[in-house]
C-alpha cells in the first residue's frame, strides 16, 4: 500500500517514469494488483497513449470487476479512442455499481449527447448536479447539453453557473462565447472568448471560435488573423481551417480560400462548415453545379442550418431552378425568422417573378443584413404618412446604378406636396436637378433610403413609374458633345463590356471584350467604348474611346444622348441610357439581378430597353450572336 501512495504522488507530481517503475515493482510480487493495473492504465492515459491504456484498466477490472471508479475511468479512456458505445457501457456500468457516483453520472450525460439520446443526457446531467451541486465540469457539460437541444437561455445559465464556481475555467468561456453567438448576442460572445484566451492563451479552439464571432460582426480581416492564430496553435484543428477560408471569402478572396477549404474537408470530412465554405468558392469560380453539391452535402450533415438552405437556394437561382430556390429560401426563414439574409434572397425572388407588392416589403429587410453599412440616419424614418409641405431627404445606399435607377420616384413625392432632397454619391451629384441635391448637415423632417421608396408609395407591376426621362443634360453639354461626335459618320453605338470588379456577381456579368468583334463585322457602324479605365482592342472593330479618367457624369450623360444606340451589359451606364430615355440594349446573365424579373424581353422601369439574356449559363457568345442579329436589322440589314 505505500508503494502504491509513492508512485500515485509521483504520477500526481508529473514524474510518471518512476511512478511507472513502482507499479510494476509493485506488480511483480502481486501481479493481480488491481489498483495497481488502475493506475498503470491511467498513466498510460495521461502519457497520451490511450490505446495501451484501455488493456491495463480492462485488467484490473478483471481482478476487481465490481469497483465504480475503475468503469468510470475506462470509459474516458474508450471516449478518448472515440469508442461511444462502448465508453457508454462504461459508465453505465459505473453509475449501477454506485447510482450516487456524480461524476460518473457526468461522464455518461456528455456521451450520450454525443450519440444524440439527448433527452437521456439531460436526465444524467441533473442527476450529478443534485448529487454534487459545486462541479463547475459538470455545469459546463450541462450547458453544452442543453446547447445541442436549443435551449439556448437554460444553457447560457448552466455555464454562467459553472464560470460562477470556476472563473478561470477556460473551456466553459469558451463553450459560453458559442451559446451567445447562437444568440446572436455577439458582443458578450466575443468577451467571452477573450476571457477564455485570458485563461488560456494556447486554447486553439477558442482562437477558432474567435474567428466565427467577428466574421459575424464584420470585420472579417480580424477574423482571419484570429483563424491564422488557431491554425498555428493547432494545425490539425479543421474548424480553424474552415474560419480561415470563412473569413478569406468575406474579403472577396476566393482563390487564397480554396486551400483552408480543402485542408479543413482533408482534417473532417463531416465539417459542415467547410462544405458550405466550399460551395462559395465554386460559386464564385460560376461551376454551380458542383457549388450546389457542396452545399447539398453540408445540409446532409446540418440539416436544421438555416444558413445552408440559404446558400442551396441561391445556387439554384444561378441554374435557373427559380421554384426551387424560394423554397430554400422560405425554409431558410422558418429555421430561423429573422435571417435578414434569407429574407432579403425571398424579397428578390419575389421581384424577379414581378410581385411587387410583396418583394418590396420584404425587401426592407436588406437593411437588417450584415453587409449593410449604411449608418443610421438621425431623425425619423418616413413610414409612407402623407407629406404635404414637410421635408424629405431621400439618400443612395448601394451602388451607381441604383440611384440612378431610383430617384424616378422623386418628382412623384414632389407631387404629393413634400420638399424633396437627395444625399447620393458625389459622381452622380452634377447629373440631379439642383433642387433635390441636399447639402451637409442640411435640416429634414424624415429620412428615406432609396430603395424603400416603392414600398412606401405602395408600387405594383402595374404601376411602376416608367415615364422617361426623369433626368436631363443640359442644352450646351448636348450641344458640345454633338460637335465633338459629329465628325463621325454612321450608326453610332456605344459599348459596355464590363462593371465594377468588386462587384459579388461582376464575374456573371461582365464580358470579356472580344467577344463582341462580330459586331464589328457589321459596316455603317461607328462603335464607341463607354468602358471607363479599360482600353481594349477588338479584332476587327475601330473602337473610339469616349470614357475619359477625369471625365464627369454629365459627359457620359451627354455622350448618350448623342449615340443612336448604347449596347451593355448591367452597368450604371445602363441605367443611365435609360433614364434619359435613349436606347439601350442590356445585355444579362443566365441569373440576372431581380430587377429584370424572368424571360421577358422589356422591362417596365425603361421603356426604351431591350433585354438579351443568356439562355445557357455562361454562353455570351449566343448572346452577342443574337445581338449582331439584330443591330443588323436595326440599320436596315448588311447594307448599311
């Protein structure tokens, strides 16, 4: 018996080469010792060697079969092989032997969480917190139970309760920052995973959590020096790598982020997240099929994420399978009603279908999205109340086009008695009416984002305001650009292949330059770039440039006026030509933006636009094919 008490205070001390050496003296004289093959098996254990350490304490039992602690032990030795069942069996064995044996109780909870009998788990946890109310452990994998059946306040509890016993318990900070992500409570969820890497600054896992927080706050770049610090604290941590390639897609990253994907897949293959993460690169790369896949088998493997519904559906939307991605959508936003994300993907749905009515009020959702950025205005948001004789700043919030798109509904507020004015970005500013452009710190009764617009005067399909123009250049910018073009002869179209680069979709839209040369094989035409930084040789077309770096919106608006045609792809210019009333011809995606809804070849928003849309995913060729076509028979055929 002293023998043994010398080698359990060597073990206990961290000196296990002697405290080995005195059991198996011990052993010697009594080879069925069996708190000796105990403690010999636990060693093994705590050297990191669990495999050796399963035969020493199955030994002891053999001896002793009928001792709690001895079950108990083998099956946190068969839980750290990953053996479920059987560690299950142990501990069950365990808590026969002695019903009031709490840790045993603990042990058996947290296993049967793993193998999914929750409700069981529950029962075991509470049963070990009634028999020893002050295990911190035992709090923690209460919490983390009650966290896998949703029960998100009770488990939020349970390790503010383990925390209360054991404040520098590490892993239940750790455990609590999860709980209150879930909750979206994301600022109490990032102090609590600091304060686990104050406990524990080596903690990986909390490194990795980190990451996932502020990706959710935005701030992505933080996110992925958090996942990097992970990685390098652990490099086998898949979860780390799944963050890393999280946070490198949020910055719009997509090739730096194949490789986390892959070796997170590589690390776990059952990692939802990485599938997902995955899906987003091949979405980016336009192989949607294969994007579709990816997000097909993270949902096998997460079913109730709302998350990945969202990004099945949009995948679907891409291959024009419109039916099937609301319904992602909608399952999106019964998992989890106030996804603004999935939300907003709806509101679009419903637009492009051309129920207006419905996808605009839904479409005030896009504002709730963690991507918008806007600040919040001071003073009282307009809710459609009348607004004769009070003052409306109406301001941009999302890109060029946009406004240009949406100030249409301006002159109606002005009709209905209100004092209209326009805070929009600089570049466009020259180009609006000087009685709408607001100035700084200017006074206003209630505030209006653009896009909200048609949701507050009530707009149908039937009623969108389609008069044009609703914007004017003037008569000397006209005139100075008519003497300027009028040294060219022929039918005068101008060109726009391409939009802002750091658009998401850019990729969907834009088009390389030299598909459009059969255009330039048609005679009597005069083609001008409207491509702005970008000056491109097209095989067998003359192409002038008219888009200069320190030209203004007025120019571009005057160079319109002047050309017979504009020929785009879904660019602010776009917008523009049709604003003023000129004729455009769009040239769209196989999945375009919702506002030119489906398979129609106009659009009520400009009445002198006309929609080619790509009838195969990726196919412009056929697009520009069609096009040729018919600037052909616009000019009177190859005659001229």
């Amino acid at each position: 018996m002293e023998l043994l008490k010398l080698g359990l205070e060597h073990q206990r001390a961290g000196r296990l080469r002697q405290a080995a050496a005195v059991y198996e003296e011990v052993l010697k004289s009594d080879p069925d010792n069996a708190d000796a093959l105990h403690l010999m098996g636990m060693l093994f254990y705590q050297s990191g060697r669990p495999g050796e350490a399963v035969g020493w304490i199955q030994r002891a039992l053999g001896a002793s079969p009928h001792v709690p602690m001895f079950h108990n032990n083998l099956g946190t030795v068969l839980l750290a092989l990953g053996r479920l069942e059987e560690a299950c069996a142990a501990y069950r064995c365990a808590v026969a032997l002695d019903r009031r044996y709490a840790e045993a109780h603990s042990n058996l909870a947290s296993v049967l969480a793993s193998l999914g009998q929750l409700a069981a788990a529950i029962e075991h946890h509470e049963t070990a917190l009634r028999l020893d109310p002050r295990r911190a452990e035992a709090y923690n994998n209460y919490g983390n139970t009650l966290w896998a059946c949703g029960r998100l306040e009770e488990a939020r509890a349970a390790l503010v309760r383990a925390l209360e016993l054991a404040p520098g318990y590490a892993e239940a900070w750790l455990n609590l920052s999860s709980v209150l992500k879930e909750m979206d409570r994301l600022e109490e969820a990032e102090g609590a995973c600091r304060k686990a890497l104050a406990c524990n600054p080596q903690l990986a896992e909390a490194e990795a959590n980190l990451s996932a927080i502020l990706l959710a706050r935005s701030r992505a770049r933080e996110a992925e020096l958090a996942a990097r610090r992970a990685v390098r604290l652990k490099p086998g941590l898949a979860e780390a790598h799944a963050n890393l390639a999280a946070a490198l897609i949020e910055q719009q990253r997509h090739a730096e982020a194949s490789v986390p994907c892959l070796e997170a897949l590589r690390l776990n293959p059952a990692l939802a997240e990485a599938h997902a993460n995955l899906g987003d690169v091949l979405a980016w790369r336009a192989r949607d099929e294969e994007a579709l896949q990816c997000y097909e088998r993270a949902l096998a493997l997460k079913p109730g994420a709302a998350e990945f519904w969202n990004k099945r559906g949009f995948a679907l939307e891409q291959l024009g399978r419109w039916d099937e991605a609301l319904e992602c959508f909608e399952e999106a936003v019964r998992r989890k009603p106030d996804f603004a994300e999935a939300r907003t993907n709806r509101a679009m749905a419903w637009l492009r279908r051309g129920d207006f009515e419905q996808g605009f009020a839904e479409y005030e959702w896009r504002l709730r999205r963690k991507d918008f950025r806007m600040p919040p205005r001071p003073g009282s948001p307009w809710r459609g109340e009348p607004l004769h004789g009070r003052t409306l700043l109406a301001y941009s919030e999302q890109g060029l086009g946009d406004t240009i798109q949406f100030v249409r509904y301006l002159p109606l507020l002005e009709e209905a008695g209100a004092r209209v004015r326009l805070d929009c970005q600089s570049r466009l500013r020259p180009l609006m009416p000087a009685r709408w452009v607001a100035e700084a710190d200017e006074q206003y009764d209630v505030h209006a984002p653009l896009l909200s617009l048609p949701h507050l005067v009530g707009t149908t399909l039937e009623t969108v305001p389609g008069r044009v123009p609703y914007l004017e250049v003037a008569a000397e910018d006209r005139a100075r650009w008519e003497r300027r073009l009028s040294v060219e002869q022929g039918f005068k179209v101008g060109l726009v292949w391409a939009g802002n680069p750091h658009h998401r979709q850019d990729r969907r839209r834009s088009i390389a330059p030299e598909l459009l040369a059969p255009l330039g094989r048609i005679p009597g035409v005069a083609f001008f770039s409207l491509q702005r930084g970008w000056r491109a040789r097209i095989e067998g077309m003359e192409l002038r440039e008219l888009e200069e770096e320190t030209g203004t919106i007025v120019d571009t608006a005057a160079a319109l006026m002047n050309l017979d045609l504009v020929i785009s792809v879904d660019t602010m210019v776009a917008h523009l030509a049709g604003a003023l009333g000129r004729k455009v011809w769009l040239l769209l995606g196989f999945s375009p933006d919702w506002r030119w809804m489906l398979e129609r070849e106009d659009t009520p928003w400009y009445p002198t636009m006309r929609l080619f849309r790509q009838r195969r995913p990726g196919d412009w060729a056929e697009v520009v094919e069609r096009v040729t076509e018919a600037l052909h028979a616009e000019i009177g055929g190859s005659g001229g």
